[in-house]
C-alpha cells in the first residue's frame, strides 16, 4: 500500500507510523516546512550529488523538469530519519507553470521520477474533480 498526502504529513511521527505498518508513502513537501531539507538538496547540488531529469511531450507541449535525490534528512529536528525527495515543475508552452515537491521512501532513478510524481500527483486529481466539486449542501 502507498500513502499519499498532503504537506500536513510529512512530519517524522507520521512517517515513522507508516514505516511501522509496512506502508510506503509519498507525501507533499513544502519549502516552507522543510527549509532544513530544501538546504541540505541547495549544498547537495553544489557537490553534484542531485539527480536531474527532463521529458518533453509533443502533446500538449509540457515539459516535465525533476530534481531528485535518495536518503535526504527530512528536517533538522530528525535528521536521522532519511527520506527520497523529488522537485517537480511543469511548464508548458503557454507560460502555465506547475512547481511541487515530494518526499517518499521509494527509491527515485530517472526512470522512476514521472511515475511517482504521477502518484503524488493523484490525490490533487481526486481532490479537485471530487471533493472541490460537490455543492456544499453535500459537504455538511
């Protein structure tokens, strides 16, 4: 089984419950929550230890921009826990521009990257097209 949430769980606590079920997880991870983290990827790209990749598709002309890397401390706090860390932006050719970042504990190569931002990206989907949808009468 994978989680996937928010930027509201990816806290140590909550990764160490999923970790203790067996569970994996890809949990959003915002810059203003891990700044700790988002320093540690700033001096890793310094020493070339970040993995990038980039796709582009014809249709509808986006290009998909990773940046990646594997047993990263998750926050200064819990440095001995070590999450997977996957930056993602989507630009496409009419300006419209996506920025977000993961943390999982799935292994990230080159050939992986899409698919887990695709994972991370579902909750959103689901989200949007369902809950941010129904009329509040439904909601109450």
């Amino acid at each position: 089984m994978i989680i996937i949430e928010d930027g509201l769980s990816s806290n140590a606590p909550h990764i160490r419950e999923i970790e203790s079920h067996n569970m994996h997880y890809i949990l959003g991870a915002k810059q203003s929550d891990h700044a700790f983290m988002f320093a540690h990827l700033d001096q890793s790209e310094q020493e070339n230890l970040v993995g990038h990749h980039q796709i582009a598709d014809a249709k509808p002309s986006v290009t998909h921009r990773f940046r990646f890397q594997n047993n990263v401390p998750l926050n200064e706090s819990y440095q001995d826990l070590k999450v997977n860390f996957l930056e993602y932006w989507e630009e496409r050719k009419n300006g419209r521009a996506l920025h977000f970042s993961l943390v999982t504990d799935i292994p990230l190569d080159r050939d992986k990257v899409y698919q887990i931002m695709r994972g991370g990206r579902a909750r959103w989907k689901i989200e949007n097209e369902t809950f941010l949808t129904l009329p509040d009468s439904m909601c109450q």
